[in-house]
C-alpha cells in the first residue's frame, strides 16, 4: 500500500507538503469536526408572526421528511 500523500513518513512530525504538525497548527486548534460545519450568523432583524409561522411550518415539514426517510429502521 503507498501513501497517497507524499514520499515522507508521517511518524516523524513532518507532512507531505514540508510543514511541521506544530508550524500548521500553531494557531488556534479547532475540531476537525467544527470546521466542517457552517458558521451560524444571528442578526437582529425582527421578522412578523406571520414570517415565523412559515418558518415553523418548514421546519416542521423538513423534520418530518427525516422522520420518514430514516425513522422507519
């Protein structure tokens, strides 16, 4: 098996691309995880009632299509 990524070990700290684990990361450390998901943005802005009852009701009906597409295991 070869490694996809470059000739050098990656035991000895070093990646394919010349930096160190140490020199990437050396600013904040996030999860891998957190970074694959989008940021959420909260404004201020003041919707009416009528806005948040569509809102209700899409979520409503987004959540119930996962309910039938994965709920029935």
């Amino acid at each position: 098996e070869t490694e996809p990524h470059g000739d050098k070990p990656h035991g000895d700290g070093y990646r394919a691309n010349g930096h160190s684990g140490s020199e990437v990361w050396s600013e904040t450390q996030t999860d891998p995880a957190e970074a694959r998901r989008p940021r959420l943005t909260f404004t201020d802005t003041v919707h009416s009632a009528e806005y948040y009852m569509q809102e209700a009701k899409r979520l409503k009906h987004k959540a119930d299509a996962l309910m039938d597409k994965f709920g029935k295991a």
